[in-house]
C-alpha cells in the first residue's frame, strides 16, 4: 500500500490571512470567519510556514463575503505529493524519508520555488472520537527534468 499520493491543485484565488501566528488578531478573525463558512467534502483551508510566521489561505469563491483585514491572492497551483500523520506529532524525517523514496521511484522531485502546504482533515466528529486530528502534509513536486513520459 502506497502512503504518498499524488494530488493536482488548480491555479485558483485564495483568501490570505497575511503573515502571523495563531493567538494572535489577524489569526483570531481569520479563524472565526473560516469556522462560519459551509463545510465541503474536503477541508478548503491550507496553511503553511514563511519563516517569520504562518500563512492561513482559504480557497476563493466569486461572491464570498471575505473581511475587509484580508486579502484576495492568486494562487498557482500544481503538483503535490500529500501524506497523512497525526497533527502536531509527525515524524518529519521518516515522512521525509517515505515522499522522497516515493518521488525517486516515481520520476519526480520537489519543487522548491512553491511552499510545502499542510491542512486538518478530521472532521470535529471523527476528533471527539479519536482525540486528536489528523493532518495532511501537501509536498510541492515537478517531473524530473531526466523524465520522459512513456508512450
């Protein structure tokens, strides 16, 4: 069984938090507002690290009431490799380990000029049962340069 997927993100706008931490005001009411949209089949939220801070986006849809403190950014999409751990208790070096077997056996590598994205997928439900969330870890990837597509 394999553990590492490989996902396509399309090109989209995103609603951005703007660089913070949670806790914090931007952080606060962005949460509040991504708690008052409609769920969907699949979480539409996706956050990840700068360096200095996170960024919380949330997928854009034409007529959406998004707070004046937040903007609306293109996003570029493409290719990830996704794998699934516990929140907040990954082993990111056997993670790390597993995508990049899966990408070398694959004819693929990362892709560095996008950021590593991550999202939880637990439903509040599932939580209360389980006790914890589980999160899903979005790896950006490009073909091999060396790759050629078998015809």
């Amino acid at each position: 069984m394999q553990s590492v997927r490989i996902y396509e993100m399309p090109a989209c706008k995103m609603v951005s938090s703007g660089t913070g931490m949670f806790g914090e005001g931007n952080f606060n009411i962005f949460d509040e507002w991504l708690s008052s949209q409609k769920r969907s089949l699949f979480p539409r939220d996706f956050l990840y690290w700068t360096g200095e801070g996170f960024v919380w986006l949330y997928m854009y849809e034409a007529g959406m009431n998004v707070p004046k403190e937040f903007e609306i950014i293109d996003f570029q999409g493409g290719l990830y490799a996704v794998a699934t751990d516990i929140d907040q208790k990954t082993d990111k070096g056997l993670m790390d380990t597993e995508i990049e077997k899966f990408l070398s056996e694959n004819g693929f590598e990362r892709d560095t000029s996008r950021p590593e994205l991550g999202n939880i997928i637990t439903p509040p439900l599932a939580k209360k049962v389980m006790g914890y969330e589980q999160m899903d870890y979005y790896i950006p990837i490009k073909a091999k340069a060396s790759f050629h597509s078998p015809d």
